[in-house]
C-alpha cells in the first residue's frame, strides 16, 4: 500500500503543486481512509522523505551494479553520487524543486545520504585514502552530506543548459573537502608540532 501512496500522490504532482496536496486527497485517491494513510505514513513530509529515500535507493542501486564503480576509490565513488543523483533527480525536479523548502525535509534528506556516504568514508578510512583523525574523522559523512544538502539548494534554482553549473558546483564543492580527508600540509604541519614539542621536552 506504501508503494500505490506514493505513486497516486506523485500522480497528483503532476496536477498541482505538492504543498496544496492534502492528506484527505491522497488518501482519497489511493482508496483508503485519512485514518489508514496514518498507519504508513505519519506526515505529508515523511510521504515525501520517503519518495527521495526511493531516489537514493535507486542511485545507490545502480552505482553497486557498474563494474567501474567497484573498481572506484572512495573518493571517486561519493563524486559518482553525487554526479549520478542530480542525473537522476531531474525525473523529480518538479516535485523536488516544489517541496525542497518544506519544515523537516531538508534534515531527512541529510540523515538518509550521510548514511550512503558512510560506507565510502569508511572504506576510504580503511584502505588509508582518508587520513584518521581523532574526533574529527567521525563527521567525515556528516560533512559531506551537508554539502549535498546545499548542493540540492544550487540544483532547484539552476536554470543553465542541461544544469552545467551544477555539474561544476559539485566538483568544486566536493573536491576540497575530499582532498582535506586524505593526508595534507595541516598533518605535516601537526606531526612537526609533535615532534617539536617533543624536541622541547627533553
């Protein structure tokens, strides 16, 4: 029944916009009672998580299915995320562009992709791609799910041709960060205060 919710509500969307959608219409075009749409959804918000979790799911499906994504590292791999969700997202631009302000919304998104990235930081933590850092290495995912979130802020207003500035957005918003995850000058620049203080102690 979750699945027949979701497909009349974005059956709906398509006539107008999903913030005048009401709980009663949904559940009215879905066969069921205001009560019963209850039971599978708590909000019109979480109806609508669920639709970008159902998009996230679908990425993620397709990237554990190339051949060349398994041979990625894991810094290639949260760039082919990313790449790869905005692509997809076009199919629910509309709906996305329209809801994307909602109360709640945003904060769902983060929570369901930084649990996607975690996979890849851990990976790229254990194979040493990512240097590991104590304290600050357990908001590696967190980090970059915030960019995401405003990465889908740049998307929804992006009006260039076949959205190229959001391609460009996101390989200058990800690239830095991910560069600051592997071993760089700041560490240097750590390991010789260490081992000058060492110096000094003695």
């Amino acid at each position: 029944m979750q699945e027949k919710i979701k497909g009349e509500f974005l059956d709906l969307v398509h006539q107008k916009p999903p913030g005048l959608i009401t709980i009663p219409e949904i559940a009215e075009k879905s066969g069921i009672s205001e009560s019963e749409f209850y039971t599978f959804f708590s909000s019109k918000t979480e109806l609508i998580a669920s639709v970008f979790h159902d998009l996230l799911s679908s990425v993620q499906e397709d990237l554990k299915h190339s051949e060349a994504y398994n041979s990625y590292s894991a810094s290639e791999k949260i760039l082919a995320l990313a790449f790869l969700l905005f692509e997809k997202s076009i199919e629910r631009r509309y709906l996305i562009s329209e809801s994307w302000a909602i109360s709640g919304l945003q904060d769902c998104f983060r929570k369901k992709i930084s649990l996607f990235l975690k996979d890849s930081v851990q990976e790229g933590l254990q194979s040493g791609e990512f240097i590991k850092r104590p304290f600050i290495e357990n908001y590696y995912d967190d980090s970059l799910a915030w960019i995401f979130i405003r990465l889908m802020d740049f998307w929804v207003k992006d009006t260039s041709s076949e959205f190229s500035e959001t391609e460009k957005a996101i390989d200058i918003s990800l690239r830095l960060p991910l560069n600051l995850m592997r071993r760089n000058i700041l560490d240097d620049g750590l390991d010789f205060g260490k081992l000058l203080l060492k110096t000094l102690k003695k």
